[in-house]
C-alpha cells in the first residue's frame, strides 16, 4: 500500500542513534517499524500511522565513523502533544540496528507550527507596512475630531471671542479657547470665551439679552473670575469644575455633571461673602461700563492697543515650548526664560509688553509683570488674577 503524506504536520521528533556496527539506512527504518510493533497498541503503530498519513515520511542520516555507525532520524507527525510524546519513547526502546546493538536518544520535539507562526508574524509585519495610503481607526476619528471641532469655531463680537452656536437663549461663558474647544468636541454647543480673565464689552452685551451661564475652573482663580463677571454682567447662574480641575480637561460626563451643579449667580455671590442682586445690577450697569470704558481709554492713552489676532499667531508659537516668553509692543520675541528664571529676567528686560507663559502663570511671575508695566499676561492657566495693573488671557 502506498503512503500518505501527512495533511498537516504539528511536531517533528529529532533523534540521534549510534549502531557499534555498520548499518544502512533501511536498517534503521525497518528496526524503528519491527521494535515498536505492538508496544503501544495497533492505534499508535508506526508503520500503521504512517499508511493514514499522521506520520510523515521518516528521514535518516548515516555517518561511519570506523568500525561504527552514527546518524540523525526526523520523524514528521500530525499526532497531538502525548500522541507525539508516547512514539518519541517509544523509539527509544530500541536495542538493535540490523545485525548490531544500537542505541537511539530523542533530542527534541519541535512545534513546527511555532515556526509557521513566526513566520506568519513576521510576513503580516511586511505587509501591513506596505499597505499604502492606510490608517488606523484612532487616527481617522482624531482627524475627524479635530476637523469636526475647529469648524465648528467661530468669532463674535469686535473681541472677536471664540465661540460655538450661540444664537439660543442660553449660552455658557468659559475662560479661554481651549475651555470652548472641550465643550465643542464633547457636543456642547452653545459656548463662548472671554479670552482671558477680563470680562470683554461682547460679553457684557450679550448678557442683557440671553441667560448667561457662567463655567469657570474648580481653583481659586476660577471663583476669583466668577466674582469680577458677575458684578459687571448680568449673570443668570455659575457652574465650576470639580475641586482641583479646569475646564478643558474635564470629560463629557464630568462636563454634564458640573453644569447640572451650577447654583444662581446670586447664590454664589452671598455664599463669597457679598450681596449681588439682579435689580442692583440692572441699576449699577450704565455707571459700571462707563467706569470700564473709562479706563480703557486712560488704557490706550499709556499703551499701544495690541493686535487680537497677532497676539494669539504668537502664543500658538509658546505653545509646548515649556517656556516663557517676552514680547513687545509689536509682538516681537525679546527674551524666552525658564518657569524658574521668568520673574528675574523680566525684571532685568525694557519694552515687555506680554509675557507668555506655556503653563500656569505663578502669583510671583504676575508681580514682576505688573512691576515691570507688562499689558498682558498669557497662560494656560492662573494661581491668582487678582491683579488690576494687568490683563490676563488664556490660551
């Protein structure tokens, strides 16, 4: 009867086998066949599992070495692990090679499908590298994140303040442009940015004519800022971030959350300590932004207005710089420092105009601005805004 190729070699058995006499290739084969007939029953018979193709065709190397014979044996199997085991030690029982005494020591069992595996590996490496034009998932829906979001930005007023869709009633002012860029992309439209810590005039007029819902960071500097907007604004209710956190890095959940939270502006102004009513506000209104108006124009009297536009071209440029920069009136670098270094050498520098800072703006960097005359003091966020000699933008 003729063999069967085996369908799908699993183990390949490597054994070594040396005969005191000389001895042939099918000498070794028929004593692998004869001396283990019988010794684990007809279903594990050599000979039998080769003619059903789970053993596969059986390879010897002979080598004389004087009066004796060493060689190498390779039997292929699509048997299982214990299978494959159980005929490896079988084999080993062997005494005698033909006419002479011989022994036989397995070596090794190899997974031959380990290879393949590898090999698989390896190939896929290849060829997913040469897939062109590909790209993951993750990176499709960052891309689609970020374009979706940033069309959605627009301007308002002659501040021209990032914002979403404001044109319903309600519409929630946060700090800076990151603070709108978060609640965009968390789907969070009706949002708008006073660009900083000072309260723009576009805000200030468009609290007379839409509930006003004031989203400020969980610190310090954000209950600071809700203080100063609702006395000059006519603020319907204020919302924080959770203790410790700012706006831009809150989830969507963590965003819904706060905003559920949020408590009337007059609330939040008696439990500061102060009284703040809507009727004392529609009162104060025209006398307080004359007082702003006023001092804007004492404002532009001292310092030259800086260009909006320019000035946020140059703060994307400080942005992962970690650190500091000083520029003038014309937002032209002067000097960069380190976080450690900024206060010093802002103090040594003439003409600072603004100081970026690629992190948070520490109390001690604010107090050698405004010693030093600075207009503006950019951050990613504030310790303390209490400042009136300066103003304060996030970005």
């Amino acid at each position: 009867m003729a063999k069967i190729s085996p369908v799908s070699i699993k183990y390949m058995i490597h054994a070594k086998f040396e005969a005191i006499g000389p001895v042939e290739k099918p000498d070794v084969i028929g004593a692998l066949f004869g001396q283990t007939e019988g010794l684990l029953g007809s279903e594990l018979e050599i000979r039998e599992l080769q003619k059903s193709g789970k053993i596969g065709r059986i390879e010897v190397e002979t080598e004389s070495v004087g009066s004796k014979t060493n060689g190498k044996i390779q039997i292929p199997t699509a048997l299982d692990q214990n299978e494959t085991s159980l005929i490896a030690a079988a084999i080993e029982t062997i005494d005698r090679v033909g006419p002479t005494e011989a022994t036989i020591e397995v070596e090794r069992i190899e997974d031959v499908r380990g290879n393949k595996r590898d090999y698989i590996i390896e190939r896929a490496k290849k060829l997913l590298g040469g897939i062109e034009g590909s790209q993951s998932s993750r990176e499709i829906s960052d891309t689609l994140r970020v374009v979706s979001r940033t069309s959605k930005v627009q301007t308002y007023g002659d501040d021209k303040l990032p914002c979403g869709d404001i044109s319903g009633e309600e519409v929630i002012v946060v700090e800076g442009r990151a603070d709108v860029m978060n609640l965009l992309e968390n789907r969070v439209d009706n949002v708008i940015c006073m660009n900083g810590t000072k309260l723009p005039k576009s805000i200030i007029e468009l609290s007379k004519g839409k509930k006003i819902i004031l989203f400020a960071d969980g610190d310090r500097g954000g209950k600071l800022i809700a203080k100063n907007v609702i006395e000059n604004a006519n603020i319907e209710s204020v919302a924080f971030a959770p203790d410790g956190k700012e706006v831009e890095e809150l989830s969507g959940k963590e965003i819904l959350a706060s905003l559920r939270k949020k408590i009337p502006a007059e609330e939040f102004m008696s439990s500061a300590g102060r009284s703040s009513t809507r009727s004392r506000f529609v009162r104060t209104s025209v006398k307080k932004e004359e007082s702003v108006e006023e001092k804007e124009v004492e404002k532009e009297v001292k310092k030259k207005e800086l260009d909006k536009d320019k000035l946020y071209d140059a703060l994307n440029k400080v942005e992962g710089s970690k650190k500091v920069y000083f520029f003038d009136d014309e937002l032209n670098v002067l000097k960069t420092a380190t976080l450690t270094k900024a206060a010093y050498s802002l103090e040594k520098e003439k003409g600072v105009s603004v100081v970026a800072v690629d992190g948070k703006a520490t109390p001690v960097i604010v107090k050698a601005a405004e010693k030093s005359g600075v207009q503006i003091v950019a951050a990613k966020n504030f310790v303390d805004t209490s400042s009136e000699g300066v103003e304060f933008v996030s970005f």
